[in-house]
C-alpha cells in the first residue's frame, strides 16, 4: 500500500447563504475552488487522474458535479470524476475516495473536496427524513440526554470566534478570493460570553442551542490535494502531512443524530495503539457546541466504545471551527483536512485528529501523521 500524502489545500471563503455567493451555485463555487488549488500550487492539471467532489444540495441537471468540473473547467478530459454525497461527511468521503485510490497504487494524485451552495436548498434538506425533525431539535434532545449546560455550549462557541480571529492571518493562505470577499464572514472579534448568554434558543422554547453556538447556514467549496510518496518526491514537493489511517461508524439516529463519532474516533485510535493524549492536534467539526460536548463526554466515559482518556481543550480547533467559520456541509471536510495539515506542518506536529459527525447518524474520522514521520 502506498502512503497517501496531503499536499496542499484551499477553499473559497465561507460566506453565510442568501449573502455575496447567493447568485453562483455549486458548480461555480467548485470550480473556482479546484482552479484556485491548481494555480496557487502550480499543479500541472495533465498530472490529476481524478476528481472527488462531495456536496448534499446538488446542481440541477449536473448529478456527476465532479465530471462537469474537469469539462466546463477546460480542464484535461482524461480526469475521471465522480460525485458523493454522505451529509456532512461527504468532504471527507471525498478525500477518502482519492486517498484509498493511491494507496491501492491506482493513481498517483487527485484532487478532493466539496461543496454547498445553501442559498439554493430547499427548506426540506434541514430535516432528518426518517424523523422529521432538524438538526437542531435531534441537538436538544441530546443536550438533554447528556446534561449539557448553556454556559458550557457558549464558552466552546466563544472559543471558536476568538481562534478563528486570531488566526486569520494563517487561514488566509489558504483561502481563493472571491466575489471581492477575501475571508470568512462568520468570525466575529467581538463576541463576548454576554451577548451569547442573551441570545434566546432556536430549536425548543425551553432549550439551549442559538444561533450563537449552533454553525451558521453557509456557501463555499474546498479542494484538497493528494499524491502518492514517489509522486511527491518526483515532484520535489513537501508534503504537509500524512493519512495515516480513516474510519466511518453509523448509529440510530434514535440513539443520537450526531453522536457517531463516539464509536468512529475510539475504534480509530484502538487501530493506531493510541489515546487522545498522543494526540498534538484534534479538530471536531462544530455542527452545534452542544454536539461537540457531548461527543467528548462520550469519548471520556467510553459510551459505545473504548474511554480515550481526557480532551486537552487546548489542542481542540486551535484555528476555529465551524460555529465561526461557517459550515457548507461538503465542504467542511476538505477545510478541516487542509487547515489541520497546514497547522501540523508549522508545529511539526507527529499526530492530527479529525472527527466530523453527520445526519443519518453518521461520522467519519481521520488520523494524520507529521510530515517528518
């Protein structure tokens, strides 16, 4: 098996929907995001096999969103593509397809990603189809179920605006202008614990998610860069990490819509032989700080799967996360990818954790190793 080296990553900035992309749609928010990659990391389009591209709202009348970037992108005819479409982990599906395509030595490089257009989205989309109920609601009967205080979910939210500020500098490299928007709308420098605290809930009278801990509805697209180990020696190129390894668990949505990630990321770290303490950097998607909370608390106690020992919160979103930065379901993935990458690269960090939770009860994780190895 060949290892699978991330090489590079951008993404469009990640604007709330019916805002400045409210006119573009998926394709073009997708291709810019792929043209962005190939121009800023001097790729050579004749050298990418393929392409994966995730998204949950899709284009009308373009299902193989993936082919029609390679086509209407001009881009060489020989990059097969194809189209996933797994919720919020369909980035990281994306990323999974490619990554397993080198590592079976099938291909030497492609490009990953995703992409949500919200703006478009029918009303319906924000609803589980087995229950009925939204992301949110499914979000307060768990944040019931585990005990989760306001104060506790507004603290995580305000950690996600301050890292999000503050790293604004780096985060900009890895964002393609446009629309004259050169970075994310979402962060705000000053949000304080106060104006979180009277905010009034958004899914249950007496309930405790807002619009202030719960991830923005957004636009935007992602692209990841992928190679094989002799491909990136080949090309003289500095991978910034490695994927060392990936898992995808799914429980009922009865259980806890979101909370699949306490069986993904224990049975990710029992394959690696590590805890959350060999961890350097974790990156848990914020679909709401209700859900991040409860997915911690379940890995701490062990529910459904091994106790991974205690978060380090000081090692959590170090950059932000998605209550800030906005969150367009097929895209997330490839920010988390790209950004957690980037981070590890400049703290020569050896291991890099990713858990992102999805409706229908699903989750994906992913471990990266150091550059150095």
């Amino acid at each position: 098996m060949q290892l699978v080296a991330i090489v590079a990553g951008v993404r469009t900035p990640f604007v709330k929907a019916g805002k400045a992309f409210a006119s573009l749609g998926p394709l073009a928010l997708a291709k810019h995001a792929v043209r962005g990659l190939l121009e800023r990391h001097s790729v050579n389009p004749a050298g990418v096999e393929a392409i994966a591209m995730g998204t949950v709202v899709p284009e009308p009348g373009k299902p193989n969103l993936a082919r029609e970037i390679v086509l209407e992108s001009g881009l060489p005819a020989h990059i097969e593509g194809q189209t996933i479409s797994s919720y919020c982990i369909s980035g990281l599906r994306a990323v999974t397809v490619i990554a397993d395509a080198i590592a079976c030595e099938r291909i030497e490089c492609g490009i990953a990603g995703g992409v949500e257009w919200l703006s478009g989205a029918d009303p319906a989309t924000f609803r589980e189809p087995t229950t009925g109920l939204s992301m949110g609601e499914h979000m307060e009967l768990t944040r019931r179920e585990w005990q989760i205080p306001r104060e506790r979910q507004d603290e995580v939210a305000l950690a996600s605006h301050r890292n999000a500020v503050a790293a604004r500098e780096k985060l900009a490299h890895e964002i393609v202008p446009l629309e004259g928007i050169t970075q994310d709308t979402g962060p705000r420098p000053t949000t304080t614990l106060e104006q979180l605290a009277a905010l009034k809930p958004a899914f249950a009278v007496d309930g405790t998610l807002t619009a202030g801990n719960a991830s923005p509805v957004t636009d935007g697209a992602s692209a990841v860069l992928l190679m094989s180990e002799p491909r990136v020696r080949a090309e003289g190129r500095e991978p910034l990490a490695w994927i060392e390894a990936i898992e995808y668990a799914a429980i009922d949505p009865a259980e806890g819509l979101l909370m699949a990630p306490a069986i993904a990321v224990p049975r990710l770290l029992k394959r690696a032989a590590l805890r959350l303490a060999d961890v350097d950097l974790t990156e848990i998607h914020e679909a709401f700080a209700a859900q991040v909370l409860a997915n911690v608390a379940a890995w701490e106690r062990g529910w459904k799967g091994a106790a991974t020992g205690p978060v380090d919160w000081a090692r959590v979103n170090v950059n932000g996360s998605s209550v800030a930065i906005g969150h367009p379901w097929a895209a997330t993935g490839g920010r988390i990818v790209t950004t957690l990458a980037n981070e590890m690269a400049r703290r020569r960090a050896r291991h890099g954790l990713i858990s992102i939770c999805a409706a229908g009860g699903m989750a994906g994780a992913m471990l990266l190793t150091g550059a150095t190895r």
